[in-house]
C-alpha cells in the first residue's frame, strides 16, 4: 500500500470520499430539479473523473476543446458538447473525424461562416454534426447575440443537410463568481433570461429545441429555476476550490454545498528564523486569482508563491513553526489551471494512496 | 514541409533564428568575461534546448528540481547543478540513484541535518555527492546566512566521506527583474558581496571553493563583475519574454541583449463589433505576472485573459478588426511557466516549422 505520506511532492491529490459525496450531491441536486448535467471536463481533463461522473448520471462532459474532447472520446467517454467554436480548417478536419467515431458528440457555433464550414466538412466526410448555437447572454467571450440574431443562425444550421440543431448555449461566465448567493442569483437570472427568451422564439418558428445547455457551479442551484435549461454545465462542484468556495452559498457567507475535495501537498525544504520554504510555487498552483494557496488545517502559517518552485511561509505562531521535511497540503486558488500543470492526480482515502488516474487531456487546449 | 500556419492552435513556437543568436551572445559573453554559464533548464524544461545551450559551451544546466534533473540526466545531459534543496527521504534515495548513472551532478545544502542526511545516504549507496553551500544572499528564499553560518556548514560538508565540498551559490532572485541596468547593478553587486566575501572566508579557513554560482538573465552583464563568481545561472535569455524585456539594458529602456524567440500561436475563433476572442487563455500562458501577453507585430488590437480557454482581443483600430479564423502570434508574460503548459515546442525557422522538440520535464516539479 502506497500512503498518502510517500508520494513525491509537489503533488495533487483528490480526496475520494469529498469527491464521491460532491458527485452524489450534484445528482441527486439535478434529480429534483427535474434538470440533468453535462459537467465541465475542462476543469478535471480526466478521463475517470468524466466515467465517475457518467456513472453517478451525467449525460457526459462537456469539453472546453476539440483536443480535451479526442483525449475523452479516446478513452471510450461520449455525450461530448464541446463548448468552443471549432474554426481552423485543419481542427475542422480533426472534428469530423472526432464525430466519426463518436458520433453523439456536439458543438457550439456562433459565425455563419463557421457554420458553412462546418457543414461543407460534414458533407465531405459523410458524418452528421450535432451544433448548438452559442448565446451571447453577457460574458462578452464567444456566442451570438439572443434574439433574431440566434434564430436567424439556428435557421441555417437547420437547413444544413449534414448539420442538425441540438439546441442553445448560453455561458454567463460573468455571473458564476458573483459575491453572494441573492446578489448571484439575480445576476445569474437576468443574463439566463434572453436566452429562455430565445429558446422560445426558436420554438415559435418551428425550430427545435431539445438542448439548452448553460450553469455553473456559482450558479448550480439557481439556474435550475430557469424552465427553459435543460442541463447544467457545472464544472468545479467535483473539487472545489478557495475561489468558488468564498463566492458564498445559499446558506452562508461560504459555499459549502460541495467539499474541497482537491490540494497540493508540499514538503518543506528550506527553514529560517523568518521564513520556511515549500518545494511548491507558481508551477504547483494556478496563479490566475489575487489570492494565494490556502493551508489545510495547518494554522499559524501563511503562504506568498515565491518563484516557480518556491512558496514562501511566513510563520504567525511562533509554536508552529514549520519543520523541516514537514509536508503541508493546500487547496489551490483555482482548481482548473491547478488540474492542468499536472499529469496525474494521487487518489487518497484517508492516508492511503487507493489509485493514480492519469489527466490524460492536460494541455490539450488545442 | 510543415508551415508554421499548419501547427494547431494554441501551440509554443520557438524561432530558431533567434534562438541560436541567443545562445551564441551569451556564450560570445562568459567567454570574454572569462567566466562559465551553466543556464537554468527550469526556463524551458526541454532536454533538447539543454544539449543546444552545452553545444554553445555551457558546462551543463542548473535544474530547479530533482524531477527535472532526473529527466535531463535519462536524456543524457550532464554537468547538473540541483538548485533547490533535496529534503523528503524519497528524494533522497531517488538523488543517489541519479548520482550513481550522472555522477558529476552537483546539488545545493543550507542545513545540516539535510548535510548529514545526504551524506548518510550517499555512504550507504556508495556514491560521492558533490554539493555547494547554498547562501541567502536577499532573496528570502532558500539558503544560510553568509559568513560563519556558511563556513560552518561547508566545513561540515567537507567533513563527510562521502560528500564533495564543490563551492558555492547564491541567487539574489530579488535584483533579477530590478528596473533599470544602473539600478540592477547597484543592487546586485551590493547583494552578491557577502557571496563573495564567504568565499574568501572559506578560503581563509583553507576549504575549496571550485565555484561559485549565481546571476539570472537580469544581471548576466553585472554579476561577471564580481571577481570571485566562476558561474552564470541565467536562463531565461535563451528565449527572453515580455517580463525581461521590460527591466532595461545597459544601452535603453529595454533590454534587447537578447532576442524574443518564444511565441504563443492563438486563432480568432468568435468575433464581434466589440471584440474578437482567440483560443489561447490561461491555460495557454503563464498567468503570474500583473501584464498581458503582447501580440507580435500585430498592432491594433489589446489581449486581455477571459477564462481557461480564451483570451479577449479589443479591437483598438477599426481598420484592423480582427478576423475569424486569424492566426495571431503573442509574447508570453513569462517564459519559464509558460513553457511548463506545454508537452512540446514547435520550432519554426522563417515559416517552417524545423523540429518539434519535447518538453520532457514538463511537470517535473517533484
């Protein structure tokens, strides 16, 4: 048996019996809301992670990427939605082989010409491409705007031979990170709504609408209140992290509702009177939020990054003072980017090591 | 042939041009000054770059971490220098495993109960682990205090059968990035005295001192100054990016010593009136410093970071709005953690992409 305590550091590791409890949370969540989730797998890029969340009743995942969408479609998950405009001719290309052979596989479209694009490929490769149009609902990233701008797109896809409409996208990134859960749910519902409004129009003129995909794990229990969602998109309730946990909760000036399931565990390699130095900087974190690593049940430290390799504590109990050797976990920032500078991720209960899972679609933004 | 406009985007390119140019300045340089550079291989990770910068005279590469050292080492690079302590009694035993196939490998000390961990291990394995006495000399980083803290710590290196007493290394990481050459100057010569000073000390008391380590890209022109430095550490020189161009050289407000050949390649994947989005976010560039990546001969436009995936293009002159599908080159913020996203790097000459080189200690913080 492998413990907890002999694995290399800088290292990340997922806390099983948090991650089981978050999946079972969200399902049970999404059953009585009448909703169903296609969870974010850019924020894990592991394809057990995905089968997990498959198995405790996810439609699929959804993919940031074509690249993340091959490595998850190569390891046997389905049910893709990749959430990004696939545009350059050669991923273009990539795609149709991707739908070849996972042919339920779905994307977003927000560019008539992308659109035409998409639809000359499918044609010429003899494959049938799944598109939701994406709805600009204010995170000023990608998407068309609501209204007749979205229906008159959602019309050429539909009159696309080797296209078919799947539905809408609506992606109100601007809204998951809002303060307060009052304050979040009235931002969430009032971005959601032109596209509800959208959805509606589309159905006016004939169009179907089996899909409407959007939420996030900011706003997992608000959006459902939308009729017209479908499916939530929610990424981060499988770990959490500091970001997501302090935007506040239904209940309190935290998020609580999932577990912090994920952290980095580090070693101390360097002590002195005013500092002691951990083997874990700015490639063992995301970097991406003005706050730094949290220490888990490890008071009496703080810690500021201190170069690629280095994290610095400064000690604030002069009886805790940090030992040499002495490893320390943190939740990171920001568990997304965190996933990403690691290719494995070590699977504890307890302080045993139960498996390593590969994150077989880091760096695989392409 | 593959173009440079075939590599799927986001990707890493290298321009070799620039790259080679760089190498032959800085070796062009020690050679002059009459000292060694044994660049930082954390910058780039890539055992390929390693064998390029020792080609061009460089007696090996500094490693940041053992992980990478093991990486490099297996890739047949030798003449590595360990440069953050090696602590955890995992590390440890996997150190004189690297040591028994790479026995020229130099690692750093600044305790000594790590001193005689080491040499306890290195006795019971049979190898001799040559080791420099790591001095603090400002950075609140790892290291002793010079002076007698140094002394008495490279006596007891000296003193252990089966350690090496190889010298010494400070890195003053808190003059690197100091704005302003006149200003750098002052600051790291101020803090690279006691360095200097403690190897005389050492000398004094009759101990060896083979070499002495130190300097970054930001002083390779100041640190050569100092008459008892035997060794640069730069390493970000060998690709530059936006952080060091902007400290200034010696001649202006830039420092343009060293030529920018690390680049981001990124595609248009959604425009609109008041915006245009790229695929390359923060999962594609180092996210650690307060400024934007910079696009690359491509003016009109103004990055700014929108999520893992996507970067925002505000379009600053309407006669060169972005279009769908537009390939746009960026600078990296930094280059070491930049480089550490990717698992390879497309190096490009002119428009042709020459080689793919691995990044095969990507990750390898452990």
């Amino acid at each position: 048996m492998i413990s907890r305590d002999d694995v290399s550091t800088p290292a990340l590791l997922l806390d099983l019996d948090r991650f089981e409890r978050n999946l079972a949370r969200m399902a049970a969540h999404v059953r009585a809301a009448g909703k169903q989730i296609r969870p974010h797998a850019k924020t894990h890029r592991c394809p057990e992670i995905a089968r997990r969340q498959i198995a405790a009743g996810a439609l699929g995942v959804a993919c940031a990427k074509l690249g993340e969408a091959e490595v998850m479609a190569g390891a046997g998950v389905r049910g893709l939605l990749i959430t990004t405009e696939v545009v350059p001719p050669g991923s273009v290309r990539r795609l149709m082989t991707l739908i070849a052979g996972a042919p339920d596989t779905m994307v977003v479209v927000d560019n008539a010409e992308n659109v035409r694009a998409l639809a000359a490929a499918a044609a010429e490769h003899g494959v049938v491409v799944n598109a939701l149009v994406d709805v600009h609902v204010g995170a000023r990233r990608t998407g068309v705007e609501p209204g007749a701008a979205a229906l008159a797109l959602a019309r050429l896809v539909a009159g696309a031979r080797a296209l078919r409409l799947g539905g809408l996208q609506g992606y109100a990134g601007q809204c998951a990170h809002v303060m307060g859960w009052k304050e979040r749910r009235a931002a969430s519902l009032a971005a959601m709504t032109p596209l509800m409004e959208t959805r509606a129009l589309l159905e006016r003129e004939g169009l179907p609408v089996e899909i409407v995909a959007g939420g996030s794990t900011g706003t997992y229990d608000i959006d459902v209140e939308l009729g017209g969602l479908t499916e939530l998109q929610a990424g981060s309730y499988c770990v959490m992290d500091v970001d997501y946990r302090r935007i506040g909760g239904r209940g309190g000036e935290m998020l609580t509702d999932f577990e912090m399931a994920l952290t980095v565990v580090a070693t101390v390699v360097s002590v002195a009177p005013d500092r002691a130095m951990v083997d874990a900087g700015l490639k063992a974190f995301s970097t991406d939020k003005p706050f730094p690593p949290e220490a888990v049940e490890r008071p009496g430290i703080e810690y500021g990054f201190a170069g690629d390799e280095h994290g610095r504590l400064t000690p604030r109990d002069p009886d805790r003072a940090p030992r040499l050797g002495e490893r320390i976990e943190f939740f990171p920032p920001h568990c997304d980017p965190t996933f990403n500078l690691y290719d494995r991720v070590h699977v504890v209960r307890g302080s045993r090591v139960e498996a390593v899972w590969d994150i077989a679609a880091r760096g695989r933004s392409d």
